[in-house]
C-alpha cells in the first residue's frame, strides 16, 4: 500500500474511527491548521486552549494509528474580523512556536475579503517573518476566491521578506493555480465534495501545470467532507495510468519537501521508492 500525507485536514473534527480509517488506507502523517471549530470563540483563552489541543491533544491521538501530527497557528480568517480580538491571539501564538509539532503559521488568508481580514493576515505575516515561521495559506471559496488570492499574493509580495518557498497556497482551483506556482509559491488543492476541487479535477490541473510545488489534501472538517479524499485521488491517478513516482512526489514527497523547511522538524525514517519496489 502506498504511503501517503495529508498536508490539510482538521482533526478537531474527525473522530478517533477516522485516524483508524486513514491509517488503513496508508496515511502516515498529516497537519492540521489553525481554523474555526465550528463555532466563533468569543476570548482569546478559548484559543489559547485550541492550541494546547493541537500540540498536545491531537499528537497523542494520532500516534495511537502511528500517524504523525503536525499543526499551524492562528486565528483564521472567519473569525479575524475583531482585530483586537486577533491581536490578543497573534500575541500568544509565540508560546507554542518551539512545541515539536509545530510547522508555522496558518492557515491565514482571507475569507469575505474585507479591509480587517486584510490587516489581520499582514500582522500574521509579520509574526511569521520575525520568528522565521513557514506559511499555509487559505483561499476564499467560490465568487470571493480569484480577487482573494490576488488580493494575498499581491499583500506577500509587498513585504519583502517573504521567501515563496516557504509559503503554501492552499485550496487553489483551475483560475487560480497559476498565479500560486508563477509566484515561486508552493500550492495546495483542496479535494472538497462540494465547493473546491473533486479528485477528477485536481488530477486534470496535474495533467496541465505538472507536479513541481504542488499537493493535494482532504481539508476533512465541520462541512461535508472526506477524509479519505487523498486515497481517492490516488486512485484516479491510477486509473488515468499515472505511473506511482508521479502519483508518491504529489502525496508523499511534496509535503515531506515542504514541511522540511519548518524549524522544529526532525527528519523520521522516510520509506525509499526501493523499500516500494521490494514488496
Ligand atoms: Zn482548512
């Protein structure tokens, strides 16, 4: 069975059957961004507590299935547009920084695109910047999407310290992959039932723009959502005669390449094309 990474989902939301499922079907490791539990939180302590979830709680959970967590923080763009509210959050993000499952910052982004979000977003980048941090990145969906990612794109490319190597553009579609990749950026497409990519859709956005920086994940949260969308991907790149190379740089190799850059990252023993074949 081929290995793979799931580079966004939100485990906050999935059950312990869940892990067990995605372990069976080969998942080996997995990050889960800051964003909303399903609920706006009314204080920055409900944060605080969110990311003690995250570094602590959800580890643990996963390693019973012999999955590795990974995670992001920040207050998302949902819930980012109480700025002094964001600030309080923004200042105890620091805290959890050195914890070993930490990869940056994220998924920061914007939601309705408005001016708050906006000044939200450039005070995580800021926070990133001076910690050196990685980025994840989310897109608005549907109508909001293409000016929002133009929106994002042209904010990081404004602040000159941004490397974009070390940032992650996520939930990316056929409109606006190409801004994502020109831009140096790595990208993320979102296999999602309904707004976002299918499985179909994303393999056809590999067959045109290739399989450098880019990933795909199951984003699996509080909508309706699969969290065995990765395997699904896979197998329509099987079905379409993909050969395993192409189909392990996109689901295993691409995040393991990414999340390397992170500071806290410890390299684990990472199962060679050689140990596949010898099966
Ligand atoms: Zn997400």
């Amino acid at each position: 069975m081929a290995h793979y990474i799931d580079p966004h989902i939100h485990m906050i939301s999935r059950t312990t059957d869940d892990y067990h499922r995605m372990a069976q079907c080969g998942c080996v490791a997995l990050s889960e961004p800051a964003f909303w539990a399903g609920f706006d939180r009314g204080s920055a302590a409900a944060f605080h507590d969110y990311f003690r979830q995250l570094t602590e709680y959800e580890p643990k959970r996963a390693a019973q299935f012999h999955i590795r967590h990974y995670c992001w923080l920040c207050i998302n763009a949902k819930e980012a547009e109480n700025v002094s509210l964001s600030r309080e959050v923004i200042a105890s993000i620091p805290e959890f920084l050195r914890c070993p499952n930490v990869l940056g910052i994220g998924e920061i982004g914007l939601n309705k695109n408005t001016p708050n979000e906006a000044i939200v977003f450039q005070e995580h980048v800021d926070l990133a910047m001076r910690t050196n941090e990685l980025i994840l990145i989310h897109t608005p969906h549907l109508e909001d999407k293409l000016k929002g990612t133009r929106m994002i794109i042209d904010m990081l490319q404004n602040d000159r310290r941004v490397q974009p190597h070390r940032v992650c553009i996520d939930h990316v579609e056929e409109h606006t992959v190409r801004y994502a990749l020109e831009g140096g950026f790595w990208c993320g497409m979102t296999l999602y039932p309904t707004t976002k990519c299918t499985p179909e859709r994303a393999v056809d956005i590999i067959e045109m723009y290739g399989t450098e920086r880019i990933m795909v994940n199951s984003a699996g949260d509080w909508g309706k959502s699969n969290p065995l969308a990765v395997p699904e991907f896979i197998l329509e790149m099987k079905r379409r005669g993909h050969p395993e190379a192409t189909i392990r740089k996109i689901v295993y190799e691409n995040p393991l390449n990414f999340f390397r850059q992170s500071n806290n990252w410890v390299d684990w023993p990472i199962e060679t094309t050689g140990a596949d074949a010898a099966k």
